[in-house]
C-alpha cells in the first residue's frame, strides 16, 4: 500500500463513525427530553465541515506501530468531539461570529430561541446552551473513546496522555485570557501558549495517543513528539498569521478576529519585539485603541508587514517544519507512515484557512 492509499477515504470514514455515534446519542437523548434534541442536530451539522487532523494524526500514531483497524480508526475519530468541546467554548469566549463559514455555535443556538423583546436574552441563552453542548461533546468524546473497541490494556496505556491532552488545553486556553489583559506578552511566553492550547493538542498528543494504543516505545515516542511539537508551533504561526492577514470567504472566520479580541499572537509579540520608537508607539496605541474599524485593522497589518515581522514569522515556520521532518529521517518508521507524516507537515502549512 502507497502512500496516497494509506488515508485513502479516511475522512470519509471518521464522518461515518462520527455519525452513527452521534445516532446513538440522538436516540438517547430523545427518551430522556425531546428538547434537547437539537443539541445532537447542531453538532452534527457542526462535524461536518472538519479537517479531522487530530483522528488523522492519532490514527498515523497508530499506523507507526499497528495495522489498520476499525477500532483504532472510531478511536482516533473520537478526537474530533473533542475538538468540537474546545471549538464551541473557544467561540463563546472570543465572541467570534463565524467559524467554517457558518454562525458559531452560540449564535446558532441562540437564533432557534430568538426572543424579539431582548437580544440580550437571545444571546445569553445561546452562549449557556452551547457551553452545555461542549461540556457534552468532551463528555461524548471519552466515551466513544472508551467504547471504540480497543483493549482494555491499550485504553490504559493511552489514558494518561489523553488526561494531559485535556488537561493541556484547558491550562493554554486560560492562559489565552490571560494573555488578552496583558499590556505586553513576550514571544516565549506567546509561544508558551501556542503549543499548551494548540499545538501540542492538534499533533503531538493525537500522534501519541495513537502510538500508546499501538504499543509501548518509549524511543517512538520522543521522534513523534519531536515532530509533533515542531509541526505543531508552525501550524499554530500560521495559524496566526490568518487570523489576522487571511480572507473570510477562504477561512471561514472574520476579517481580524485575533484582533478585535485584542490577543498578543506569535506575529504581533514578534512586531512590537522588532518594532523602531515611533512603530511601537503607533502599533501600541492602534492595539490598544482601535483593533475593530477596518481602518485600524489595516494600520496594524501594514505596521506588521513594515517591521518584518511577517517575513521573520515565515522564516520560523520553515525552520520548525524543517526540524520536524528531518527527526522523521532515521526513526524506524514503516515507510508509508514516515512519507504521510512528512505530506502532513507541508499541508499544515502551506494552506489559507
């Protein structure tokens, strides 16, 4: 089997397994309260539109070791429930509007239960159903997990990186808030943030999971974390560098997200690092005032083109993808694993949404 087959299909197979759970769970939750059907509707709908790079990773963590297989396969696709939890809660807290082209979560939920009389009230109840909702898709993901049909001896190898996981994310995703209050956040400290939310939770803990369900290799594990941890940062820079420069018709997500909601990204913190007297004054003053108009927004891109900031974001994502594909080079890695690992990191990269 190629290369090009190893996934052949894949995601098309997380989809269908995602579906039947979520049938389930459906069925369920029409005997407990017909209400709360359109719960089981708006995730589904949401899961639809998905990269699925985390089950991709997890299931590649498995192939490094294992054959192909059904259960891993659910196992991995578990993932993108939680994902779905982190996606959710992350759009209530930044307000955002869009994600994958479509009403958030939140506001979706809140336009079923408009209430003429008060927004304030449609709202309010759109951000509280859909923190339920997520608390319901992290729920959901360990259970489809749990009931994958792995072992019970794989299960337990995999159980405390899937704690550290969860655990991860939850830390980074505060230290985000507390990044938005800080008049100054250093790079290490951005970058700090960038692999505990982002990073280390789409690549290198999806690739160790896999690996800890496949087997126990301690010498595995440190290549795929290597990798995991440089394609990861890199993903995350790019990630900023759309937040920020990428079109809405191509991200699916508002036009200066990142900096309406005011948050010191990895190309921001490297600006005002590089940035002469009078560009850190006028890039303080436009953050600190007038991150919203489109005027503004624009006076801070070029500010960020203007002190290199954006060229020397570029050269760190090339440096960090260039790690993470040479420690591939000589782990013991079936073939067809190492060349989708390496495919993977380009893709991670070299993308516009």
């Amino acid at each position: 089997m190629n290369s090009e087959e190893l996934l052949h299909g894949f995601h098309d197979q997380v989809r269908t397994e995602l579906l039947a759970f979520l049938s389930t769970r459906a069925t369920e939750i029409a005997g407990q309260a017909t209400e709360a059907g359109e719960l089981v509707d708006v995730v589904t709908r949401f899961l639809q539109d998905g990269k699925y790079l985390r089950p991709t990773f997890a299931y590649l963590g498995w192939l490094s070791r294992a054959e192909e297989s059904t259960a891993a396969l659910r196992a991995a696709a578990s993932l993108e429930l939680l994902h779905a939890f982190g996606l959710i809660q992350d759009d209530v807290m930044d307000k955002s509007t869009l994600r994958r082209g479509r009403a958030t979560v939140h506001r979706t939920l809140a336009a079923s239960h408009a209430d003429a009389t008060s927004t304030s009230t449609e709202r309010r109840f759109g951000e509280s159903a859909a923190i339920l909702l997520a608390d319901l898709c992290l729920i959901w993901a360990e259970r489809m997990l749990r009931t994958s049909g792995m072992d019970s001896q794989a299960l337990e190898r995999a159980r405390s990186c899937y704690d550290d996981m969860r655990q991860e994310l939850a830390v980074g995703q505060y230290l985000d808030l507390l990044n938005t209050e800080r008049e100054r956040c250093e790079l290490p400290d951005v970058l700090r943030i960038a692999r505990l939310k982002s990073a280390r939770y789409t690549i290198t803990k999806p690739l160790l999971l896999g690996a800890y369900l496949a087997g126990d290799d301690h010498k595995l594990r440190r290549v795929l974390g290597q990798y995991g941890d440089s394609i990861g940062e890199a993903f995350q820079m790019r990630d900023d560098l759309l937040g920020i420069f990428g079109e809405p018709a191509v991200t699916g997500k508002p036009a200066g997200d990142d900096l309406r909601n005011e948050k010191i990204t990895t190309v921001v913190a490297v600006a005002l690092d590089r940035a002469g007297p009078r560009q850190h004054r006028e890039l303080r003053h436009l953050l600190d005032g007038d991150t919203t108009s489109t005027r503004g927004q624009d006076s801070i891109r070029d500010l960020l083109t203007e002190t290199g900031a954006v060229e020397q974001i570029e050269t760190m994502i090339g440096e960090r993808v260039q790690y993470g594909r040479q420690a591939l080079q000589h782990a013991e890695l079936p073939e067809r694993v190492r060349t989708e690992l390496d495919r993977m990191a380009l893709t991670c990269v070299d993308r516009s949404s």
